[in-house]
C-alpha cells in the first residue's frame, strides 16, 4: 500500500515524511523521474504484541504501509501555488494521499481553502484526462459503448467540480477505471502540519465538517517535534512525551488513521516460529486472504479455521479456544473480519 505525500511549496511535506518514517528526505530537487524517497513504517498493533507473547513466537512481523516524499521542482511548483503539477503523473499509481496544510509560524493556510485549491487540481486533472480519453474513444472504431457512456457520466461529474471520491461508480465501472489512476478517487487524509502546542487543538466543527464533504477526514501532526524523536533512544523518546504530555507518538495515531482511511483490515497468522499481521481490503474474503499470505496456498484453499482476536484474547490458548467451540471452519467465500485469526488448509 502506497501512499503519496502532496502539498503546497513550503508546507511541511518532507518534515512530515521524516515525522513518520523517521527518513532523510531527499536532498536537493529533481526534474528528472527518480524524485521519489519511500519510507517503510510499521503499523503499532497491541494485538499482535499479545499474540508473540501467548504464543512466544520467535519472531513478530507488522504491517508495513509504504510512504513516499517527492523531491520539489521549483521550475514546475511556483510559489504559492497549491500543487507541483509534474508529480501528479507520478501519484496516480498511488493507493491513496497524503494532504499536507501548513499552520505553522510564518507558514500559516487556512485549511478550507487550501483544501479546495488542492481539490480543484486533482479534479481537473481527472476531467483532462477523461476528456482525452472519451476523445480518442470516439476516433477508435468499434470502441466500448459501455467505457464511453461511464466516461460521459465521470465527465460530468468533474465538470461541475466535485471529486470521485464522492461519485458512486457499479462495480463495473469501477474495474473500467482501475488503470486511470484518478487522482480524486483515491483515498486520502489531509494532515494540518503545525507546532506542538496546537497538535492537541481539533478542528472546528465547519472545518471538519467541510473536509468530511470531500469524504475526507483531518488529522493534526506537529512534524517538527516529532521528527525530533527519532533523535533520541527509546529512554529519551519517552522522557521528551513524557515532558510534552503525550503517552505516545502522534504519528503512531496518524498511520493508524491512515491505515483505516485505506478501508484496511488486520488479520492474523500466529504460532512459534512467527507472529504476523496481515493487511486485507474491508470486506475481501477468506480466499483473498490466502492469496495475500502466498498465491499457492490460494491456489490451493481447501478451508479455513478461522478464531476472532477477542476470543483468543479470552481463552488465550488454540487448545481452550476449541474447547469452548469458538473455532469455525470457513470456506472461501468466508469475508474476513478485522482481527481474525486464520490458518488454512491447502493442498497444492
């Protein structure tokens, strides 16, 4: 899962990339196509804790969300302005976006609009393409009525400004557009980049109510500080939150909104040799499941047994979790619940 970090000039972006993954950003700027720093970061997941330690597993492996900061170009992003329109070839194979608004000293945007000017772009850069797209459709002979007609209904759409995000598509339609990389389709989470004595101030209720119309939701992250962290050991980390007031890292809240805001699940593989988290699309199944721990043991699904987090958390062992009936096989159409824990049986 891929996740792409925007903004306006000067608003924080790559001291927000170092805030989460703890990362250099990349030095300089760049016109060519290699302007992108990924960054691994590990989901913070207390279940999986748990589950290393009932089962002392050797070894615990989190999800991990893929982060990517973009090396600027000043030729390209002029001041002010709300987007550099060279990186939006390079977002559209993202899962989803990472918002950066600024309010900071010296670097204060109201959010609302910031929101808006950045919204517009990514629309009109979805209504172009549409547009050419429809245009070489009507050029090509014997092209696809049904492409055409969900393009019309798209174009329309954007014309009057309003991101697709919000556009309910048939699943059809969806697959039609799976290789456009719509921009204003993708998942995002605007992040207001501020100092840390206003990270534990929220939105105003307009404000938040106005991102929620984008179908989008705020978080505030004071980047700055938390950069500072990933300076310090673990001993020093806790004494600066301590000092601050905080129990933890925002950015541990931050990547946990994220992961969700990707309509993400977190399923379960435990036992000795490893603890490890899965991450599953809401609502995919028990055979989708099985193709993201490895495409053979898909191919070859015969079931699942298939025990919720809760239940295990309770019993605390595979033996009482039986001896109480809360182990149940699972076909393939099985749809995967947040914090099951599954092994499934295969032949290949």
């Amino acid at each position: 899962m891929k996740t792409g970090i925007i903004g306006a000039r000067g608003a924080g972006k790559s001291t927000v990339f170092h805030a989460l993954t703890g990362l250099a950003p990349i030095a300089g700027t760049a016109e060519g196509r290699n302007r992108a720093r990924p960054g691994q970061i590990k989901v913070a997941d207390p279940r999986l804790d748990f589950l290393e330690s009932a089962y002392g597993s050797k070894k615990k492996i989190p999800v991990e969300l893929t982060i990517l900061d973009f090396a600027p170009n000043p030729k390209e992003q002029k001041e002010g302005a709300a987007l550099d329109p060279s990186l939006l070839p390079l977002v559209r194979d993202m899962d989803a976006l990472l918002i950066v608004i600024p309010q900071f000293a010296g670097m204060e945007k109201d959010l609302v609009a910031t929101l808006e000017s950045i919204e517009g772009e990514l629309v009109f850069a979805d209504f172009d393409q549409a547009e050419r797209r429809l245009e070489r459709l009507k050029k090509e002979k014997g092209g696809s009525d049904f492409e055409r007609a969900a393009l019309e209904k798209v174009i329309a759409w954007l014309g009057d400004g309003k991101a697709l995000r919000l556009l309910e598509l048939t699943a059809q339609e969806g697959q039609a557009f799976s290789s456009f990389g719509f921009l204003s389709r993708k998942p995002a989470l605007v992040t207001v980049n501020c100092e840390m004595e206003r990270a534990a101030a929220d939105v105003t209720d307009a404000e938040r109510a106005a991102v929620r119309a984008h179908g989008l939701e705020v978080f505030r992250l004071a980047a700055a500080f938390e950069s500072e962290l990933w300076e310090l050991d673990e001993a020093g980390q806790r004494e600066m939150l301590k000092d601050a007031g905080l129990d933890a890292p925002a950015r541990d809240r931050l990547i946990g909104a994220l992961y969700n805001h990707l309509g993400l699940i977190t399923f379960y593989t435990a036992g000795e040799p490893e603890a490890h988290a899965w991450p599953l699309r809401r609502g995919e199944s028990a055979l989708d499941a099985a193709g993201v721990i490895h495409t053979d043991i898909a191919r070859g699904f015969i079931r699942a047994e298939v025990v919720s987090y809760e239940d295990f958390a309770i019993h605390k062992s595979d033996a009482k979790v039986k001896e109480a009936g809360k182990l149940r096989l699972e076909g393939r159409d099985y749809v995967m619940r947040d914090g099951d824990m599954i092994h499934i049986r295969f032949k290949v």
